[in-house]
C-alpha cells in the first residue's frame, strides 16, 4: 500500500526524523490557514499518488497567504496522470544549503534490506547511481541483529561525509531503518534531506511504501493515518467490473475465484492458478487474441463462486465467448469448475455449447468434469492439449 | 540420484491437524516409496494422529519421539504464526524447511532466511508447493494427490525450478509426455523474497550425476532471473538450461501485481523482456511455448538422450 507524502512524513516523524511544520488541507481556505500560521513563503504540493508532479504544475510556490489559497484551489482541482489529488501539502520553504538523499529497500538477492545515501540529494537515486556511483553509499543490514548506528555510518561514510555532517545524518539513516523494520516496509525515502543554515537537518519529502501482506499487523498505524481498508492504493484504480471480480471471491472462503483485472477485449478468461493464469494471458495474446480480462481461479474453489466469476465475465459489455483454461490441476477440482461454467451459461439463459470456446483444465476429477462437459456439448481438451494450443482453439473460437 | 531429497529423508508436517495439511500428509504417505513422516506438530493437539501420524504440541516432543534428528520439515501454519515455527524447527536441528503458507509478511521471511543461513539449514518457498523425486518422494503438496502426481511425473534427467506450483507440474507433465523424465522438481515459491532462488539450487543439480538439463519456469519482477544468468556464466555450467517466461503482458503494466506476490514489474532490469534478454546473453534458450521445451532440449542434450 503506497502513502502519500503527508502520511509518509508523518511515519518518518514519528520514527524520530525531524520534518518541516507543515500542514495537510483538503480545502483552498485550509491551506491559506497553514499559510497564515507558517507565516512566510509555502510551497504547495498536490498530494497524488504518482509522479511527475512538479512538471503537470502539482507543485507551486506561494509568498502570501492570498497567494497560496489562490494555488491551493488550482492544484486541488488539477488532475495528474489520471489521478485527482488527495488534497495539497501546505509545506514552509526552507533555506537549505545542500540537499542528501537516504532510502532503505529490500535487496531481493541478498535477502536483507540495503540502506542507501546519497550527497547529492533531491534528484532520481537511479540516476545518481548511474552518473555518479562514488556518490552512493550502500550498506545491508542484519534482519536479526538489533539496529545499530555503525551500519548508517558505514553507509553515509562512502560518500566522503565527515564531520558534524555525519554525525548528525547517522541517526536519521538509523531512525529510517528502524521505521522501514517496525513497519514492514519495502520502501523508504527520504529524498531530500536539506541541512539548514543552522547546520541541523530535516526531511523536505519522505516516500513509503507499505507491504500488502502486513497491513492486518500493521492496522493501527494505518489507522491513525486515515488510511481506510477498502484502499487498495493500486496504480490503476480498480473499475467496477474489478470491484464486482473482488465481491464474487468474498462469496465464501473455499479457494480463489479473482484477482480480476478488466481489459477491453472480446474474449472472455476463466483462467488459473497463477502462474498459469499468467501463461494463458500471454498465449491468448501471442494467437492474436483480445482478453476481456485476467482472472485466477485456484485453492478449489465452490460451484457457486466459480459460477460467479464465469458470470460476471459472461455479462461483461462486449464479450462473445469464454475460454476456461488452467494448467493441470492437483488441488483445484476440475468437476467442480466445469459445473460452476456451466451453470453460469444455464442462469444466463445460453447454451454452453455455444458460450464456452474450449474448456481445457486437466488433473484432479477430470473424467468427472469431462462428463459434464459431454452431456452439454462444450468443447473441451485434457492435458494432451497444450495451454498454448488450447488458448489458440479459444482464440479461433471467438472468429467464428 | 536427486537433489534436497531422497526415500531416506525423515520430515514433519507442522501445522499437521488444517484441513489442506492433512491432505497432503495422505498425499505424502501414498506417494513413491512413501514418505517417512515421523510427526507432526499442532500446539495443543498432542496425542492426536493424522493417518497414523503422531501429533505432538512442540518440534522438540517430535525429535524426542523419533529418538534423533529430524531432516526436514512442511511449514503449513497460518502467515502470522509461521515465523515462530520455523524458528522453532531451526532451533531443533530441522535442516530442510518447505514452507507453503503464502501471505507472510517479506520481513519474517527474511528473518527466517537468514536464522536459516547461521544454523546452516535450507529453506525452500515460502509461497510453494515443496519438492518431488518421481516414483520416491515427494514433500508437499506437489502434484496433489499420489495417483494424480503420478501422472504428471517420472523418473529421468531434467531438474525442473519453478516460481509457480502448478506450472512445476504442467511443465513435469509435459516433459513426461516426451520421455523426458525429472531428477527432482522443485516448486520455489512465488514470493519476492524465497529461500533458495535458480542460482542457490543449481551448485545441487550440477553435483547431482543423474541430471543432465534443468528447466525453468520464470515471471517478471525480483532480479532471480539475472542472478541465474550471472551464475551460468561464472560457473561454466555443464547443465543446459530451457527458460518459459510468462507473463510477458505485464511489461505494458508497471507497478500492478498478477499471479504471485512477487510478480511486479517495478523498474527496467526486472521486465520479462529485459529478463529473457539477459538469459539468452548467458546461453539460456527462453521458449516461447511449453511445447517446445522437450524438444528444445533434447537438441541441447544430444542424441540417446531419453529417460
């Protein structure tokens, strides 16, 4: 789940990182409000959940009260990249001497998370890497061991820092560390540090990306931010047709029947599990092929909600025919998934024949399920049949 | 020969008493020359059997049970309790964790991980399906139940390595079709952080006599793919490797998350078209269907090369 930056600010500031006095407004007269108690020049940000800002005009400066309610209401109504903003960050502007980079994420290889720093601050890390590589500490740390300050200032210490310099950055690098471990994160940043004419240092920006998979353990922290459970916080909000995919999976807990992602093809795709849903996607397409959707149906799923997904890609604006396809099958049934497309044809008043353009899932209670398929005259294959070749037949299926 | 297992390896189930664990520990027993299951552990549950299977409360009540150390252990407990189990095994001596539970968070799993690498034991998954040797062994819910698995699976000279479960067996059950059998599968996981990635199990196939080709089942998202690349082109490998990548759709769609946890597209380097870039650079043939895979290989292993 992505934060957008007045809640990312607000994790960094409750981990100990100093942040600037600023204000979060929803409202053109809230922001003049935060103006008028900064009192003296504010930046306005739109707080979106994409990049890009300062160039779609998202970021404006503001040295009035009048001048930053007059920006706020802009910025409020512009859109960027698709996204309406949340609301406007109402930030004071700071007199800063130079600007630092810190950031912790997860090396995938090495298992651990890695902290990075960078002097030069305020621009792409990537782009520092790639253009100045002498410029980036990098340092892992011990998922195990107790957080310790030696790792940050190994890190911050193989840019050249030195000096009070870096024994002030060494407990900011520490505290975003021990932020990104308490709150299962998989990405923090804090991008740029400014350090002040007063030689102290605070975060300009903070960016943080919170794991899916933790945020029941993480619920009260979500909670205090706002952030409410049905925030998916995707990078495509979901559409209807998504929202009504999510519904049919809740139906009960037997199995996986969704994951649904909405395209805009004719093909209609009861597909699974997942890796090869993935697979079929892909083969539908290398045939010439235009899926209506992606799904994934696995875990054994019941009748009903097996029904559900095929009935709700059935109905979907524009879809001729489904194709219901997996790769073979040990624990999902294959009788139960056929019985459950079937029906969905049957409520809807057509013929499977006609409605389903192949139905290969080979593996667990196939004969059953061939059975089924038989009596209703629907196209089927066994494991003999190829996912690529049975997505080809779909896609042929769908021609004629 | 095979690899990680073998018809001598004791193992537990723990979390033994769910309704999926107990189907795979039938699964388990019926399999090959069944697996030698020497308990398995639910707090609270001790005294129980799970097809014969004693049930004890704690790892240190199995071990004591069995009378010695325990090789190996399937991890089927609910995400916010599998840490402590694993723990628990490590610190018990288990040394081969296959862990199925999915949803865990990546910092457990790192922890585990890395507790895992001091107490020098394995981790296979999280996020999978476990480990089979056709017609010996099988631990996990790998191919489903033993009559179902045998279908899809036989013995012979490809290693399989896949980030999806089901597709370990599609593409088993396909090269079983073409005479080609496996030495062992292994599903890995689909996680963005696993215990033992293509790279971390190929020093086991090479050293294994009866594996002469390895494939691959491969997604977008993580770097797993290149680590392989770099491994095969620093280690001279005298294994060929077939690649399938799937999901080469989501390279127009960054950021959004399909199959697994793990499969995201979120820079340039871990696109499948920048993956299958750089396995073709290390001599790695990337298929562009699963079809072609026996035969691929059986061009990369010369002529006799049946099982």
């Amino acid at each position: 789940v992505r934060l957008f930056e007045y809640e990312a600010r607000e994790v960094v500031r409750r981990g100990g990182i100093p942040v600037t006095d600023f204000g979060f407004a929803t409202t053109a007269a809230q922001a003049r409000e935060i103006a008028e108690r900064i009192a003296g020049p504010v930046v306005i940000k739109s707080q979106v959940l994409t990049g890009g800002r300062m160039k779609a005009g998202g970021v404006q400066f503001a040295d009035t009260p009048d001048e930053a309610e007059r920006h706020a209401a802009h910025v409020l109504e512009l859109e960027i990249n698709g996204h309406s903003p949340r609301g406007v960050l109402v930030d004071p502007r700071a007199q800063v001497k130079q600007e630092y980079y810190a950031g912790v994420v997860w090396d995938g290889l090495r298992k651990q998370p890695v902290m990075l720093f960078s002097d030069m601050g305020g621009i792409d890390i990537e782009q520092v890497a790639a253009e100045h590589p002498d410029h980036v500490g990098r340092r892992h740390i011990s998922n195990l061991l107790p957080l310790s300050d030696f790792a940050a200032k190994e890190c911050i210490a193989q840019t050249g820092v030195t000096g009070s310099r870096l024994n002030r950055l060494v407990p900011i690098m520490t505290r975003l560390a021990a932020v990104f471990a308490e709150h299962d994160l998989t990405l923090a940043e804090v991008n740029p540090i400014g350090e002040l004419e007063d030689g102290t240092f605070v975060a300009l920006d903070a960016h943080v990306d919170m794991e899916n998979e933790a945020r029941p353990r993480q619920a009260a922290l979500l909670r205090d931010l706002g952030v409410g459970e049905e925030e998916t916080r995707q990078a495509r909000e979901a559409t209807p047709f998504e929202i009504a995919g999510e519904e049919v999976d809740a139906m009960d807990h037997r199995g996986v029947a969704g994951n649904v992602t909405e395209f805009d093809g004719d093909l209609g795709l009861v597909i699974g599990a997942g890796g090869g849903s993935l697979t079929l996607f892909d083969a539908v397409r290398a045939h010439g092929g235009r899926p209506a959707n992606y799904c994934e149906i696995g875990g054994n799923p019941s009748v009903r909600k097996a029904a559900g997904l095929a009935r709700l890609v059935l109905e979907k604006p524009g879809v001729d025919k489904i194709a219901v396809m997996m790769s073979i099958v040990s624990n999902t049934r294959v009788d139960i998934v056929a019985r459950g497309v079937v029906k969905a044809c049957l409520d809807l008043g057509y013929d499977p024949a006609d409605k389903i353009a192949i139905f290969r899932i080979p593996g667990a209670w196939e004969e059953e399920g061939f059975k089924i398929l038989d009596h209703y005259g629907v196209p089927y294959a066994d494991r003999t049949v190829s996912m690529h070749e049975a997505a080809r037949r779909a896609v042929e299926g769908v021609k004629a | 020969m095979s690899i990680l297992v073998d018809a001598e390896t004791t193992f537990i189930v723990q979390g033994i008493t769910g309704r999926e664990a107990v189907n795979l520990t039938r699964e388990c027993l019926d399999y090959g020359t069944g697996a030698r299951i020497v308990g398995g552990v639910t707090p609270g549950r001790r005294g129980r059997e799970v097809h014969g299977v004693p049930v004890f409360d704690t790892v240190a009540q199995c071990v004591e049970h069995h009378g010695g150390p325990i090789d190996g252990s399937v991890v089927t407990v609910p995400p916010a309790f599998t840490k402590d189990a694993v723990f628990e095994a490590l610190e018990n001596g288990v040394k081969l964790l296959v862990i199925v539970t999915e949803r865990i968070p990546r910092r457990d799993v790192a922890q585990m991980v890395e507790l895992a690498k001091l107490r020098g034991a394995r981790i296979i998954g999280p996020n999978c399906l476990g480990i089979i040797v056709p017609d010996v062994i099988k631990m996990g819910g790998i191919g489903g139940p033993a009559q179902d698995a045998a279908k899809a699976y036989t013995p012979g000279p490809i290693g399989v390595i896949s980030r999806s479960g089901g597709m370990t067996t599609e593409m088993s059950s396909t090269l079983t079709a073409a005479g080609l059998g496996q030495s062992t599968a292994v599903s890995i996981g689909g996680d963005p952080i696993i215990g033992s990635s293509y790279a971390e199990l190929m020093p086991l196939f090479e050293t294994d006599e009866e594996t002469r080709g390895i494939v691959i089942y491969t997604e977008p998202g993580g770097r797993m793919e290149a680590e392989l690349a770099t491994w095969v082109t620093e280690h001279e490998s005298r294994l060929p490797i077939i690649a399938f990548m799937a999901g080469r759709f989501m390279d127009e769609m960054p950021g959004m998350s399909f199959g697994h946890a793990g499969t995201i597209v979120e820079g340039h380097e871990d696109t499948a078209s920048e993956k299958i870039a750089r396995l073709a650079e290390a001599g790695i043939i990337v298929a562009e269907e699963i079809s072609e895979i026996p035969g691929l290989m059986r061009d990369r292993l010369g002529a006799g090369a049946t099982a």
